[in-house]
C-alpha cells in the first residue's frame, strides 16, 4: 500500500488527532499543509478533499477520507500495529461515547472559549473564559468517571478516546486556567501526566 496523505496544518487539534492514530499504528505519511485560516481563504483545489472546507482530510490509494474521527478509524483498521479500539461491544461504544463527547462539548469549550480566547484576544473575553471553564471541569467529570483500572482512559489498552482527549488537553494546558482546573481530577492528571511522554504527541 502506498504512504497515506494528510492535509492541513500542524496547529489544528484535529489533524494531530489523525497524525497521533499513524503515529502510534507506526505509518509513515505525508502532510500536506492546508491553512484555513489564511487571508486568501481555503485553497479551491481543497474543496475536492473536504466538501466543507475544513481539515484534516486524508487520502490513501485513492481512497478518500474527511472527519477526524473516520480517518482514525480507518488509520486504525487499514493499517498493522497495536489496535487503537476495544473488542468488547461496551468498552468501544464507551469509547466512541467520549469522542462523541469531546467533539460536542470539549473542544470549543476548551480549546476555543479558554486557550485561545486567553492566548489570541486583548483583552480576552473574561467572561466566555469562565463558561467554557465550567464546561471544561464537566467534561473532565465525564472523562474521569467511566476510567477503568489501568493507565487509559478505557484501563489497559489505549485507544482512539485517548488520543482525541489528548490533542485536545494539550492545547486547553497551554493557559494557567487550564492547568489549574486538570490539577482538580487526579486521574485525568495522572493520565495526561503519561501519555504526554508518549513518543507520538511529540511526533505529532
């Protein structure tokens, strides 16, 4: 099989997600940069890649994939390595559960209303940092509660809940609120605490 192709930018918290899945499956790929954001607005070219306009996007052999959450899974199933989803039907709808989760709640909250509110805007919106921090200690909650015995998020296997969580807690521990309010969750801290030091956040 040929070497699978990720477009977008190294910032976004959903490309690292993907780049973290081929990352810990041991699948070398290329990144092709794709900026949003830019003031020209998104490439035309891209729109073939992603009908909205958004990122990531993947391609591998011809097949085409948008959405991180797809992408991760088929990086998961197309690919040799340590399975990144639980066998067990409960243990991989919890798992699908908390990226559900973090895609509905977590990431604007705390990427969005907290870090780069505080780290982008002057002044910051005090007051959009302080609803999305209390949506923030709700979804550290919700990712405390279901932890089985283990070192992740689902016990002893790591899985693609891991990896979502992960990209996304990085960018929420760029600010002092967000460093302040994970250190309330002892699990999740003890967590973050190891799979920072994993080999694929540094990689990706």
């Amino acid at each position: 099989m040929g070497k699978p192709i990720v477009y977008g930018a190294d910032y976004s918290v959903y490309v690292r997600i993907v780049r973290l899945a081929l990352a810990e499956k041991g699948v070398d790929y290329d990144l092709v940069p794709v900026d949003v954001f830019a003031p020209e607005g998104v490439p035309p070219w891209y729109f073939e890649h992603h009908p909205f306009g958004r990122i990531p996007a993947f391609e591998h052999d011809g097949f085409r994939l948008f959405e991180a959450s797809a992408i991760a899974r088929y990086v998961d199933e197309a690919f040799a390595g340590p399975a990144l989803q639980p066998t067990d039907a409960r243990t991989r709808a919890t798992m699908n559960q908390i990226i559900g989760m973090l895609d509905a709640y977590g990431y604007r909250s705390m990427v969005w209303d907290v870090a780069v509110e505080r780290l982008e805007n002057t002044p910051p919106d005090e007051a959009l940092i302080a609803r999305g921090l209390r949506q923030a200690e709700t979804v550290l909650r919700v990712l405390t509660s279901p932890k089985a015995p283990g070192p992740w998020l689902l016990g002893d296997q790591l899985t693609l809940a891991d990896l979502h969580a992960a990209s996304i807690v990085a960018y929420f521990l760029k600010v002092a609120e967000g460093q302040t309010l994970l250190a309330e969750f002892p699990y999740i801290q003890a967590w973050w605490d190891l799979i920072a030091k994993r080999p694929s956040l540094a990689a990706a």
